[in-house]
C-alpha cells in the first residue's frame, strides 16, 4: 500500500490548478506569513526557550507538512495549544530535551498516520475539547501576567496555584512602563479590527507597542525588550542582541544544552523520561491539525485525507528539531486567516514560510525593540481567540448535565494539573456517562399482546413475551435481562422479541447464556424472535445453539406464538 503523501496537492491539482491560483496562494501566503512572525517568537518565549526557535519551526516544518501532509490549507507552526505541555518540557529536560522529545512526537504521529488512525479523533467527545482548550488559554493568560507588568517572581512555580500566589506576591512591585505598553497594545488589538480588516491588527498594535516603548525609555522609564532579553553569539565569541540574521545549522538534540546547560544526556532513561510528554505532543498535534483541517474544509467546501496530515505533521516534527525547530501542528487562527485570504493549495503555507525565511535574514534586528510586554499582550488576545468563551458560556446554559460535567472537569484539571491528564480523565469520565445513559436507553417490557397493529396474540397462562429494545452491552445487560426472571411457577415458554437490540457484546451474550441455563434447570423454554442473521451468529458463536427442547429462533411474533403453544402443549403431554 503507497504511503499517503502529498494527498493536498493532489486534491488541488483535481480540482483545477493554473496561473490566477498560483497568484492568489502567493497572496495568501504573503498574508500568513506576516501574521505567523511575531506569534512564532511570541510563543516561543512563552515555553522557555529564544524567539528564534519558533520562527525556525515555522522555517521548517511548516513547508514540509503543506508538501506532504492531507490538507490543502492548513498552516503549521508553533500554536498556543501546546504551551501548557512544552513549558514543563523545557524546565526540566532543557532545550535539548524539548527538541529530542518533538522528534520522538514526529515519530509517533507518522506511525498513527501509517495505522490509519487519522478518523479516530472524531471520537473525542466536544466537551472533552471545549473543556482542555478553554483551560490552556486561561493557563497562556495567567502566564503572561509576568512579562506584561514587568514582574519579578520569587522562585519557579511548578503549578497553577503557587504561580498565581507569587504573581499576587509581586503585583506591588509592577513596572509601570511595562503595564502601559501591554495595555496600549492589548486595546489595539480589540479596537482596531473594528476599524480596518486590511492591515492585521496584531503588526500595528505590535508597532504601537514598540514606539510607545521607545518613547517611555527616551523619558526615563524601564521598558523590558526582546533585545534586553535575548542574545546570540557569533563564531568569533561576539554576543548581540536579539535573534540571529542567519538560517539554522544542523544539530543532534542530544547535543543541546539540558536542564542545567550542559548537553543534553542521551541514554535509555532520558529516552523512558520524555515518553510520556512525546505522547502528549502527538496526540495533541493530532487533534488540533486535524480538527483544523475540519474547519478549513467547512469553510472552503473541501475534504482532507487525515491520515496523510498526521504523516505529514509526523515528519515536519521529526526534521524540524534537527535545526532547533519546537513542534509544530496546524494552526486554527492562520488557516482561518489562509482560507479568508484566497489560498487554494498548500502553496501558500510554503510561501507563508518563506516570507519567514525573508524576515530572518533582513528583519532580524528590527525584532531586538519589541517590548516583551507587547509579546505577552498578543499572546493573552491569541489565549482569549482559543479560549472559545462564547461557546463555553453557552455550553454551561443548554448542553446536558453530564457534557457540563465533562466540561468542567477538563477545564479544572487542565488549568490544575496538566492538559494530558484533563484529556485522559474527560474521555473516561465522558465514557462512563455515554455508557451510563445508553443503560438508561436500554430496557426490557412485557410485549403487548393486544397491539392494534397486529394480531392478537392470545397467550395462555403458561406463556409470556418480553421485548427488549436498545443496545444489550456490558453495561446494560444484567439490568434488561433482571426483568426475566420476575414471574411465577407457572410459566412454562418465554418468548423474547430482540428485533430491536442493535448491538449484542461479549456482557450480553454471556448474560443470555446464564439467563438459559437458568431456564433450562427449571424447565423453561426459550423462543428468541426476530434476531439478525448478525446477532444470530453471535448467539451461536456463543453457545446459544437451536435446542428442541429449551431454545427455538423464529423471525416473527406469529411463528413465536405458534412454537410457544406447541412447546406447553409438548410439555403437557410429557407430564401426562
């Protein structure tokens, strides 16, 4: 079977590709790409690690997986989704540790791609996902708070509630020159797509926020920049500010620097140690691209291959980390903003980095006057876009108490603990209700013998006839069949309509087969009406087999009759 690549090309050269395409996705890309610069260091200061990392993603990644990946529009690179798990990452395993466990992530996301479990993620329940997106924003946002009024925090706070205590504790201590540019940019960033939606409201709110700057530091007042921040050295020892004006060389991650600057141990234990944040990495990639490119297709009338986005986002996260790039998935505001522009292949994903590559090389300096709380403003106006708090507020109000239970459960442990666990806890718990009310769905009922729709059945004393209807799984089968054993000495053939069981598993067929052998010993018969040829072939598989004696199968309730009166009459006659 061929590997699934390059499956957004073909979907675009099928549907018709020539020059006046080539010209929109150019435009578009050209769009894009000015976007995707300041979010891509923005979001790289905010895991730990220099601006440039994240413009190196996008540099990298985001062309190889518009290449070969599934979708025709998604635009990849560093995304707001994946601060909560990369912080961590880089805290305790260091930048070497991050980039070895994206690769490790790429790995895994090929093999899902490979295993076809791209339509998989159709099963993650809405609220499980509401639930983990609105608790990473709120968790981006709380982050922010340090670099947006110049804060000085007492320690590394490991969790939620001891970030929140040491923020409190510096609050009195806030730079002024920092909270004034980070709320000029923040208001910019709210009021000016309200005026113009030609020109992104983040490069001018950004631009506002970089002179207003440079005008409170001509007048004595302390403003942190990127520059002030960051630095790189050249081969000679020179150290500069900023990021550097050149592209990325090759480099094993193993020999980055780790937790304590030194290069990173490569051995079986680190390998054991990142598996579990590889994992989240992956799954988390996965279902961000993929619903991503869900929500392009309903936007631009199109169908992605989610298998070969997985392949594709699997290897631009396995190259990527070989140039200093941190994982990278599609990102949900870019591919909006890609669609909206024009784009019609993944063209113009390729062109958005390549308008990064431009920036790089001749741009680079001009990044050193950013003011880092102009950095946190964007990222609390990109926390607030994802956070989806419309649909949350009107989750709360209508959706079912047990969604609302799900939901808040995500939100709560993702805010708390971590994102990996709120989405493991949400699916289990969203589970055991989705189970708990196919139960209630699931029922069993004496059979109307008189319904006007047929004809009567006229049992005897000796008979009885019960229907079950729903799903007789594990977690209603003991309950449904409960009811069959409720009647008295005189009962001889109990007729069972199951035309209305659409699904029998492994607890059902255990549970009929305990239900005859009990009717067997107290010399009850069986007639099961209207079972398929599918469930049919369960019961036998089972050890239900045709038994003259204890057991028939018949199609309709007419027949069920007909044997049930032979079988009291087989019986009298025995007795006699």
């Amino acid at each position: 079977m061929p590997l699934p690549l390059f499956s957004g090309w073909r979907h675009a050269f099928r549907a018709g590709y020539g020059a006046r395409r080539i010209r929109e996705d150019l435009l578009a890309g050209l769009t894009v790409g000015v976007i995707a610069i300041p979010l891509g260091m923005a979001l790289a200061i905010a895991i730990g690690v220099a601006p440039q990392h994240g413009l190196y993603t996008i540099l990298l990644a985001a062309p190889l997986i518009a290449l070969t990946g599934g979708s025709r529009f998604n635009v990849s690179g560093p995304t707001a989704a994946f601060v909560v798990i990369l912080l961590p990452i880089t805290q305790q395993h260091g930048l070497g540790g991050l980039l070895l466990c994206t690769a490790m992530a790429g790995v895994m996301l090929m093999v899902l791609g490979l295993l076809g479990a791209g339509r998989l993620v159709r099963f993650v329940p809405y609220p499980v996902t509401l639930g983990f997106t609105a608790g990473i924003a709120v968790v981006i946002a709380t982050l922010q708070i340090e670099d947006g009024l110049g804060l000085t925090l007492a320690g590394e706070p490991q969790h939620y509630l001891d970030r929140l205590v040491l923020l409190a504790r510096a609050l009195p201590d806030f730079n002024a020159g920092d909270a004034l540019v980070a709320a000029s940019t923040l208001t910019t960033l709210i009021l000016w797509p309200r005026w113009s939606k030609r020109v992104p409201g983040h490069l001018v709110a950004l631009a506002i926020g970089a002179l207003l700057g440079a005008l409170l530091e001509s007048h004595g007042w302390a403003v942190d920049t990127l520059g002030e921040r960051f630095s790189y050295r050249l081969e000679d020892g020179t150290v500069l500010p900023g990021i550097p004006p050149f592209l990325p060389s090759f480099e094993w991650p193993w020999n980055l620097p780790g937790p304590d600057g030194t290069p990173l141990l490569f051995s079986f234990e680190t390998i054991h140690d990142l598996l579990g944040p590889a994992f989240a990495i992956a799954m988390l990639g996965a279902i961000e691209s993929l619903l991503c490119a869900v929500v392009a297709d309903g936007m631009a009338g199109t169908q992605h291959d989610p298998n070969a986005e997985l392949i594709g986002q699997g290897l631009g996260n396995l190259v990527a980390p070989l140039f200093g790039g941190i994982p990278a998935t599609a990102a949900l505001a870019r591919t909006a903003t890609n669609v909206r522009a024009g784009a019609y292949s993944p063209l113009a994903a390729i062109t958005h980095a390549a308008v990064v590559l431009i920036a790089i090389l001749w741009l680079a300096p001009l990044f050193s006057y950013l003011p880092m709380s102009a950095l946190a403003a964007l990222l609390v106006m990109v926390a607030w876009n994802m956070s989806e708090a419309r649909h949350v507020v009107r989750a709360l109000r209508s959706a079912p108490r047990n969604d609302v239970v799900v939901l808040l459960t995500c939100f709560a442990l993702t805010v708390l603990f971590d994102m990996v666990l709120a989405v493991a806890v949400g699916l289990l718990l969203a589970a055991a209700l989705f189970i708990k009310r196919m139960s209630d769905v699931t029922g069993t009922a004496p059979l109307d013998t008189q319904s006007p729709r047929r004809p009567p059945l006229d049992l005897p004393a000796s008979v009885v006839a019960f229907a079950i209807k729903g799903p007789l799984f594990f977690g209603a089968a003991e309950k449904a069949l409960g009811v069959l054993r409720r009647f008295g000495p005189e009962v001889r053939v109990v007729i069972l309509d199951i035309s209305n069981v659409p699904v029998l598993d492994m607890s059902g067929l255990a549970s009929l087969e305990r239900l005859h052998d009990d009717y067997r010993r107290q010399g009850i018969r069986l007639v099961l009406v209207g079972s398929s040829a599918r469930i049919r072939l369960k019961l036998r598989r089972a050890g239900l087999h045709l038994h003259a004696g204890s057991l028939a199968y018949v199609r309709t309730l007419q027949q069920a009759r007909e044997k049930a009166l032979r079988l009291v009459t087989d019986t009298i006659d025995r007795a006699a």
